[in-house]
C-alpha cells in the first residue's frame, strides 16, 4: 500500500500545481509517470515496456497487443491529462477480462501475474474527459513475482 499512498499524494500535488496551456497535454501525462517512476523505483518496479500515449474522446476505447511473462508481478499504470477525470484500464486473455480498473479517477492501475507467458490485449477506455479529446498513457512496470 505504500506505493499508492506516496503515488496519490505526490500526484494531487502535481495536478494542483499544473497550469494548462495550448499543447501542454502529454507534458500532463508524462509529469504524472516521473513521479510514479520515482515511486516504484524506490520499491523495486521497473519499465517492462515502452509507454504507450494516445487522446480519446469520452466513451471511445483504444486497445493494445503485449506480452507479459510468468514469473512476474505486472502494474499497469494509466494517466491522463487535466480535463479527464476518469480512465478505465481492462486486461483480456484470450477475450476473457483477467483484471482491470474501472473506479471512477484518472489514474488507474491494474495489477497481474501471469501464469504463463502470453499475449494479452489492453484495453484503455476514456470514461469522462470533460475537453475531447483528453490525452493518456499507459505504463507498464514489472518486478520478479515472490
């Protein structure tokens, strides 16, 4: 739990202090995953993946192909920028949902350790941005599974 305390905490202070201007929108995105960087650093996570960044409008969904291993504890970590207050992340095998996080905030994590090493499908959905479209990323962090 201490990862997402120090990540909320840090992240509510990013956001505050924040000013928006014309094309500041993935600067947004890529300030949060500094701070969530510096977060999981600090307990072991590491980048398994290359971030992905995109902008959806609200109700629209975007999803990716990636492989996760067996062996490791996953995070997948979304982000979006000021005017979106809700991202939904869901993680499909084979078409069936294993995990996701639909709560109502801009700053979803899933948690997985997969049992085998396999192809997964993510599927990010922008929920509510308040200025279409709003503009997210995805990281993905990784450490040997205990």
């Amino acid at each position: 739990m201490k990862f997402y305390s120090l990540l909320v905490l840090g992240l509510a202070s990013l956001l505050l202090t924040t000013t928006v201007q014309s094309g500041e929108y993935t600067d947004q995105v890529k300030a949060q995953f500094a701070l969530v960087r510096m977060v999981a650093q600090n307990e072991g996570w590491r980048e398994t993946h290359d971030n992905m960044f995109g902008n959806l409008r609200s109700g629209q969904t975007k999803t990716y192909n990636l492989t996760l291993r067996s062996g490791m504890s996953y995070k997948l970590i979304g982000a979006c920028d000021n005017d979106c207050s809700d991202l939904d992340l869901f993680l499909y095998r084979d078409g069936v949902k294993v995990a996701d996080d639909a709560k109502t905030d801009g700053l979803p994590i899933v948690e997985f350790n997969p049992r085998r090493t396999r192809q997964f499908k993510l599927k990010a959905r922008m929920y509510t941005c308040r200025r279409n479209p709003c503009y997210y990323g995805i990281m993905i962090l990784g450490k040997r599974a205990r």
